[in-house]
C-alpha cells in the first residue's frame, strides 16, 4: 500500500473514538471538487509512510483507540484487506472511508467485520454520476456497494459534498432516496446521509447553499430517517 499522509489525532472524524488517520495514495475518481488532488495519481514511487511505519505510529500512540483510512480510495489497494488485518490485531477499532468502487472488497471486509464503521460518498443521482466524478461509468458497482452497506449490520453512514453548480435541490432529494433504507433497525445504524457543504479553494464555504442545505434537510427528514448538514 501506498501512505502519503498521517494525522496523529483527531477527535471528530471518527464519532465517539479518539482516532489516527491515514491517507492512502490513489483514487479512480477525478471529482472536479476534489481538495486533495495530489492525491488521486496512483505513484508507486510516492514519497510517504510504509505500512511498517504506519503500524509503528499506531501501536506508538496511546491515546487512540480508532484508525481512519482515507484517501484517496482505500479499495484500489488489493492489500488493504492484510493491512486492516494486521492493525486489528492491535484492538484498534477501522474507520473505513470510500467511494464504493469496489464492492467485492466492500463485501470481504463486511463479511468479516474486519471494520467497525463505514463511511460512502454518494456523489450524486446515478444519471450524474459521470460528471461528478470525473468519468466513473460502472453505476452497477455504486449501486452494490450501497445495498451491501444497507444490509450489513456494521455501523457507518453515507454522505455527500454538495455544490450549488454542482447540485440541485432535486438532485439531493434523489440522493436521499438512494440513502434511504426503509427497513433500517437501531443495529443498522444507517438511518442518516450527512449534507456537507464544500468550500472554494480559499475554504469559504457559500453560506447561501448552506441554508439551501439546511432547508432541504429538514423537509427530508422522517420517522426512520435523518438528513444531516455538517
């Protein structure tokens, strides 16, 4: 695997966890939004962290008791499965974040609870999935990777970053749909989609798509089934 960034701390990435995080080199998306792009290329040559040196600042560091792997996209990595296995051993708890790309993995890593919470993007309604995503065409995939999240009895949410010129209100109301899991329990968790207004490259966020957000939300919101603007 390939490790362009650590983060000793943080406290809000992981809910109810003081968790590590790292960022894996690699994405087969191109999101015209993206704020780490550096990180998309996949670089065999990459300057960064081993996975010997990831795991030494993890068992190193004993005010943690999470691990956030990002990215880039995690799954495009065929040994995130050994690397996941190895840092559980260390009772550390896995946050998994991902494009749900790779629902094969998805599936092998809930099969075997090998994470304890999973966080997927949905980038947009599926007729505008190719454009928000810099060209990524197999829907089919998206579409495993959300229903095998549905089922699955491991914690975790979906979310999306939303745009004014990216996004319309119908759009996101789609986005809920999709989110949406009738049948969902307390163990399931899923009862959530987390709204989350993006930022100009000077980290501004537009405050008038913000309230948009924040109106959409409340009228999404159900018995069974929250919106959330973070």
């Amino acid at each position: 695997m390939i490790f362009s960034g650590f983060l000793d701390l943080t406290l809000s990435d992981y809910k109810g966890h003081a968790a590590s995080i790292v960022y894996t080199q690699g994405c087969n998306f191109n999101c015209p939004y993206c704020h780490n792009k550096s990180l998309i290329p996949l670089i065999k040559e990459a300057k960064g962290f081993s996975i010997t040196e990831v795991k030494t600042m993890i068992k190193n560091n004993p005010f943690i008791d999470g691990l956030v792997i990002t990215g880039g996209e995690p799954t495009v990595h065929k040994n995130l499965v050994d690397f996941i296995k190895e840092i559980a051993d260390k009772n550390i708890k896995i946050k998994l974040d991902t494009n749900g790309s790779n629902p094969k993995m998805l599936k092998h890593l809930l099969d075997n609870s090998l994470i304890d919470y999973v966080a997927m993007d949905i980038k947009a309604p599926f007729n505008k999935y190719k454009s928000a995503t810099g060209g990524f065409k197999d829907i089919k995939k998206i579409k495993d990777s959300i229903e095998l999240i549905k089922s699955s009895q491991t914690a975790g949410e979906f979310r999306t970053t939303s745009y004014s010129w990216l996004h319309t209100k119908n759009d996101l109301k789609k986005i809920a749909a999709i989110a949406n899991h009738k049948e969902a329990t307390e163990s399931l968790y899923l009862k959530k989609l987390y709204l989350q207004p993006g930022t100009d490259i000077n980290g501004t966020i537009d405050k008038q798509w913000l309230q948009t957000l924040k109106d959409i939300s409340s009228k999404l919101n159900t018995q069974n089934f929250h919106t959330i603007v973070r």
